[in-house]
C-alpha cells in the first residue's frame, strides 16, 4: 500500500496515542462529568489528543484542528483540518469494558480524505484514503453482501440526553428492534462504522453525532463499497450534527424505509 503522508502520519499518531490508551485501560484515573448523563471525560482522554495533536503538529505546523476535547485550533476553512476523537467510547474505558477506539480523519476542501479508526485493545487498525480503498491492518475490506434485512445485523447508538427522544431516537429503536433483528450496541461510534466496513455489521445508524464521532469511519465505509447518507437518503454532509446511517448499500433503501419518521 502506497498510503500518502498525510495517512502515515495519522497511522503514526494513531499508534503512539494506542499505547497510552493501553497503558491506562484498568488503572486508576481522574474522570469527570460534562452535560449530559454519564457524559464522561477522563484524564486519558487529553492525554491521548495532546498525543495526536502532538504530533501531527511535528510533521504539519501549519494545519487545523477540530478535536473532542481541545475544540477548535485554527480556521476550519484551512487547507488541511485534522478530526480528532481521542478515545471513542469514554464510558467503556471508565468502566474497564474494552470496546474503545481512537479516530483520527483528515478533511481538505471540505472532503475527508483519509482515515484511521484504532482499537488498541484489540490490534486492530482501520485505515482508508479518498479513492484509495479501506484496510484493517493491510488487508483490504469490502461491506458485507447481505441483502435481506432477515439475515442482517444491526448496530446503533444513543446521544447522552436519550430521555429526550431527539429525533425520536426511541421510538425508531422501537420499531426495528420489532423487526426481530439482531441489534447490537457497543457504544463507540468509530468502531460502529468499522465494523460496517469489514462487514461484521450490515447496518448502522444513530442521532446527533459530532464530527469526530464519524469522520473517519464514514471515509472507511464508502472506501469498503458502502454508503452513508442521512436517514432520508439525503447526502451526509460533514460537521452536522443530525443524523447518519451507514450501510452495506444494498439494505440502505430498506433502511431508509423502516427509518421514516414514526
């Protein structure tokens, strides 16, 4: 693979952040609350994005950054803006349950173009760039062929005000858990899109993400041969905060369907 230097450099940030995400799993650790319930932020989490930014900012000193913790550093309409969510699935890690990731996406002209989703606990890398193709530690990955949402799996998530039904998140988990599926929620959105990306999951959809939740896994989706749109079929545009499905493109019209408004 013939990766471009701006996903080198991701894939390298991505692994020195890794070990610091491994060396603190299970130990001891300062966390604290933001708005929202069980909306956790704990030390690791700035110190894995000081680590990213860190050195991205080694080898590009004149790029942007829109990362979950730190917020905005520079003009977004810069030539290169680095997406950043240092520890994807906060409240897995607090809790010692092992399903964390670390996601890392380059956006040029308002355009991902390269991507990498970690699991460290799992040695699992993601990596994709814009017309390039979507790998998991070098080989290449391709969306399931499933096309019947009878022999499918799900994955969804859920924003931390949920008791608030936005978008009528509750009502729509409702209606196609119904449908007797299997649905899965592991709580990391980058993994979510991952896994729809090698094929592990056949849909995906979920409510007012932020950029760094998706950015990254939906250039691994539509690298892998799927699609990512918004729950009307509509284009998924980046830095919204709506809604996403993801999919293997061949269940995404059925989901759309079950997805209308209830």
């Amino acid at each position: 693979m013939n990766h471009s230097r701006l996903t080198l450099v991701a894939i390298q940030a991505a692994l020195q952040a890794g070990e610091v995400l491994r060396k603190g799993f299970g130990t001891q650790f300062k966390s604290y609350a933001k708005t929202g319930k069980q909306n956790l932020v704990t030390e690791y989490d700035t110190l894995i994005e000081d680590t990213i930014i860190s050195t991205l900012t080694t080898h590009f000193p004149d790029h942007a950054f829109l990362a979950e913790e730190s917020g905005k550093s520079g003009m977004l309409d810069s030539p290169v803006v680095w997406i950043i969510d240092p520890l994807d699935g906060t409240v897995n890690f607090a809790n010692n349950i092992p399903i964390c990731s670390i996601s890392i996406a380059a956006m040029v002209q308002k355009e991902i173009v390269s991507g990498v989703v970690y699991q460290p606990l799992t040695h699992e890398l993601f990596v994709a760039e814009q017309k390039q193709g979507a790998y998991l530690n070098g080989k290449p990955l391709r969306v399931s062929s499933i096309e019947s949402l009878d022999q499918s799996i799900l994955a969804t998530g859920f924003p931390y005000n949920v008791d608030e039904n936005p978008l009528h998140c509750i009502d729509l988990f409702s209606k196609i858990t119904r449908l007797g599926v299997p649905i899965r929620r592991l709580g990391s959105a980058a993994i979510d899109l991952a896994y729809v990306a090698a094929g592990r999951f056949d849909a995906y959809w979920e409510v007012t993400l932020n950029p760094w939740d998706y950015a990254a896994g939906k250039l691994l989706v539509e690298e892998a041969g799927g699609k990512v749109t918004h729950y009307d079929g509509s284009e998924h545009a980046y830095l919204t905060h709506e809604t996403i499905l993801a999919s293997n493109g061949r269940l995404h019209p059925i989901m759309i369907e079950k997805l209308h408004e209830v």
